[in-house]
C-alpha cells in the first residue's frame, strides 16, 4: 500500500535516529523567568497586556527552537502555560506549534485532555484530526503531532484519540504514572489481586497500542512515565514492550540519565526524554543575558542532554549508533 | 468580617433558591446540529472557515443564553467543542462567558485540566484566578466561576485549585464517576480492602473541601457523579456530605430525575444537573426552526426540566421552596 500514511512512532525513531537523540525540549514559558530581551519590546508596545506576554513569549520560544532544532528529537509545548494568557497565549500557542514544524520539528502538546463521547472526538479532531465544517469540508484546528491524555475515563475517552492516530499518522502518550509526589495518591493504589492501578493503565495503554503499530515494531499510543520512579518504569517497561515512553521529570524534577534507563528496551529505544526548565532557562536568575548568550546556552543544555542520556545508554550497551 | 468574599458554594445555592431551579444548561455546540438561522449570514460572510463556524456558535449560543438566563442555576460550556475551532473558537468560548456573565449566570467551564506544581498553577490562574504580567500587576484571562478537574494527578494538581477557588470565591467540581459506560476501567476497580477506586477519590474529594466551606454547610470542593449510576451516586453521597455534585448525563445520556435523587443531601441541596443536548438542541434535525421558535423549545426545555427534577425532590419529601 503505498498511500500508507507513515505512523507517529515510526516518525518519532527516525527522528531520533537522524538527529541521534532521544531529548525532548519542553516549552514551558513562564514570563518572570524570561530574560528581558525577549520582553522589552512586547511590553513597551502593548504596555501591561496578555497580547504584550504572548509577544515575549513568541520571541521567546522562536529563540529555542532556532536553538534546539537540530539536536532534539522533538518538543512538547505545556499549553497551561499559553492558557494562562488567555486567547492572546493560545494565539502564541499556535505560532509555536507553526514554527516549530515550518524547522521540522515533531511537536507533541502536553494538553492532557480526557472526556468521553463526542466531546474525546471534538478534542481529537481539534489537536489530532481536522474539525468539519460541512459534508466533505474539513479543517485542522491546533494540528499536533501528538498529545498527553489522561486515562481516567476509560477507552471511551481513548477510542476518538486512536482513530485520529490511525487516521491522520498521530500519536497520544497516556498518562500513567506521572513523576509528581503525589502521583501515589491515586496511581500506587493496590488493587485486589495485588497489581496497582498504574499496571492496570499501562495494560490498557499496551491494548489500545495494537491498532496503531509501526513498521518499526512501536505503537503510536505512548504513555508518560516519570523518571523519578525508576522501579516503576521497569514495571511498565515489560507491561507495554511496544510503547514509547515520555519521561517527564529529568534534570530539574530530580531523574538522572541512570534513572531513565529503565524506560528503554534491550533495542535501545522505547523512551524519549523531556526537559523543560534546564533548555527554557538555562540563563538561571540572569535575566539581562543577551540573545546570542541565551541561544548558546540552550544549545549547550540540549547538546548536555544528549550525551549524558546517549552516553548513560553506550555503558548499558543500549546505544544503536 | 465584612471584606470576606462569598464563596462559590454559597453563591451557587442562593441562585438555585432565587431560581428554584438545579438545572445546568449545558452549551456544547456541534455545528452540524446548529439551526441554519445561525449558521447562514457567519458562513455566507466568512466562507467555509473557522471562524464562520465560531461566529455561528457564537449567536447560537446567545439565543440559548437568552432564553434559559431565568430559569437554569448556571451553564456549563465543554470547551472541547470551542477547541474544535481553534482560536475563533476560543474567541466564541470567552465571548460566551462573558454574555452569560453579564447575564448574572454562573459559569462552570468543564474544561477537565490536570498537571501538577506550576503546571496546574498555570492552569487554575487561567481559569480561575489572575495571571501576574508584573509585580503586583495580575489579569484575569478565562475567569470563570467554576471548573471541572481530573483527579489522576493526585493532591498535587488540586491545591492551586483550591488555593484559587478560596481567594477568588470559586469552586471546582473534580471526576469522581464519570456517566460513560468504560468509565468503569478505572474508576470501579475494587481496591485491596474492598473499597472502589472512586470511592477513595470521593474521600479525598471530601478532605480538600474543608478549606473551602461555605456558610450553607457546602464547600466550594464539588464533585462530577453520573446520574447513569445511581447506586455509586448513593454511597458518594455519604462519603462526601458537603460536596455538590455536578450530575450529568440527565436526559439524552439515560438518566432520569428519580436517578439523580441519590445525588441530594436530606436538606435538599447537594446536587446539580446538568443537560446539554435537550436544551441545546430541542429542534431535533429540524435545522429550519426559526429563530424565535428555537428559543421557545429551548426554554421550555429547561422549564420541563426544572419540574421534572423539583417533582421527583417534592415526591421524595425533598423539595425546600
């Protein structure tokens, strides 16, 4: 079949492999932590506004990419963050996903939507699929290579997601057991029979993974991870083999490349890595650095990412280049 | 205290009493499904476009706004069909808060956010709170009353609700037990000791309300209980006393008015319910209804609704007014 559409993850492993990298680059702008140059001009123009944040943190994230783009394999905008300025943000929301693929970028967008029925396929269509207009007529409205979602509503929430993965060549990663304290609340519950609820998710996840396989032997329904559980990781590795996995929590939430291992297969691949506040704020507390000294920076951060994660995978014999 | 703001809880039961109504008026616009009366001068002005759609939910939602203002205790917009359109559909969401607003309606946007740490920060700034430009310098950006929350996360993606709902007089309504039939996945795996997972999210439902209690004996802390399962909806009653519950899936979802009974306290308050495609779309396929006609079906929707419920509180001895 040559019309095949190429699947998300087979997308994703080629990325990785091109640019030998398995870093994601999150973009999470939080504007007091941006250095002024990037909001000087915004903020002079449009004087206290949401439309003066959203410029700087344009300006911002167009600086990050410029710098990341040839070294990680993908970027994963947190759209609370564009949220938290209103329309004018998910404007900038908008402009980033654009930029970042007009540079050929994978963009997932960690948005974690979850709902049921027709409402899963109004937020599939919207960030996976197209939205239609009329018979026959079809729009994309945010047009994301892939998005979290939150599985607590069961498949009737993941069926929509699947589709549009299968459909359109995107992925999901599933929440399953996130790299925050209190993720155990809920996700290290013990159920009867002695499993916990987050190997029941990753069972479901390795379900739901088998309509959308690749050639390349993984699925475009991924989970997310988090590397500050390493234990857990190697659980959930076994659970769903054909999985890719998105581990939040290295560098600042406290993972090490040691604690990422476990998320990788014996193939050496399997996990795909976000940092967000060491790429996006490598400046520390110095808000004056320049727009050169910024981009070197984060270049040095993401270059940093790769060998340790390539160089963590080489001692385990993992790395495959 | 004379400068305490009045709670979410307090306010939302003195708009049932001022109304005598527990209805919610769902707006989930399917555009397939808008009368053409809305949809012909947006689509003839701005061709097959997003923003034709938009606008078309736009007025569509100003006739339902109109017409239920009297009768319904508050609207709940489901931003996934507002994503669907991407910004101009953003636009028609905040544009639709803001109507029902200046309409004294409470707003509820079931919009299901979830992270954690700055994340859900950001999160309960945009929909709740105030987003900071500056020192001391803040800005509302979707500024609802209140918000549906997912609970997978754990306490970590709650408290900035929390915090936010006690500074600002508003509530949160978290997943407890969703109305989909696979809602069960998750949600009612029995946990070693026997209870059901949802009853363990009702606990903690039940905990983090206790920062946020009103003056009527409820907390701004509510929780989201299909009427689908009335039996669930029965033993959450109990586990969470002072929480209102959000019930949806009244009507067109199976649920009837004897089903959401168990949802109400013995006071005959606690619950609220909420009906989207009754009220939406009264005019069934006839997409040719006229303007006014539309708007007389959809108030005598919410109306019949209002009996309904009232009746089955009034059988049951439940009824205050």
């Amino acid at each position: 079949m040559t019309d095949e559409i190429q699947t998300f993850s087979d997308r994703l492993l080629n990325e990785i492999d091109r640019k030998q990298s398995f870093a994601v680059a999150g973009l999470d702008p939080r504007l007091s932590m941006i250095p002024h140059v990037f909001r000087r001009e915004p903020f002079r123009e449009h004087g206290n506004t949401l439309k003066a944040a959203a410029e700087s943190v344009m300006v911002f994230n167009r600086s990050i990419l410029d710098a990341v783009a040839p070294y990680a394999a993908a970027v994963k905008p947190q759209i609370a963050f564009y949220e938290a300025f209103g329309l004018e943000g998910l404007r900038a929301f908008i402009a980033t996903v654009d930029y970042a693929r007009s540079k050929g970028l994978i963009v997932i967008g960690d948005v974690k939507r979850n709902d049921i029925g027709s409402t899963a396929q109004a937020y599939a269509d919207a960030y996976l699929g197209r939205t239609e207009l009329d018979k026959g007529v079809s729009l994309p409205a945010f047009d994301l290579d892939a998005v979290t979602v939150n599985p607590y509503l069961g498949s009737d929430g993941i069926k929509p997601f699947l589709t549009a993965s299968a459909r359109y060549g995107r992925g999901i990663f599933v929440l399953v057991k996130t790299s925050n304290p209190s993720s155990a609340e809920l996700q290290d519950l013990t159920l009867e029979g002695g499993r916990k609820l987050f190997e029941h998710v990753g069972e479901l996840v390795d379900e739901w993974g088998r309509e959308v396989a690749g050639e390349r032997g993984y699925t475009s329904i991924g989970a997310v991870v988090g590397a500050t559980f390493p234990e857990h990781a190697r659980a959930l590795r076994k659970i769903m083999p054909r999985s890719i996995i998105l581990v939040p929590g290295y560098g600042a939430q406290g993972g090490s490349a040691k604690d990422v291992l476990p998320c990788f297969n014996e193939d050496g691949y399997g996990a795909v890595v976000n940092a967000s506040r060491s790429i996006n704020y490598p400046h520390g507390t110095d808000l004056d650095v320049s727009r050169e000294k910024f981009q070197d920076l984060v270049r040095e951060a993401v270059q940093k990412m790769n060998e340790d994660i390539n160089g963590a995978l080489k001692g385990a014999g993992l790395l495959r280049w």
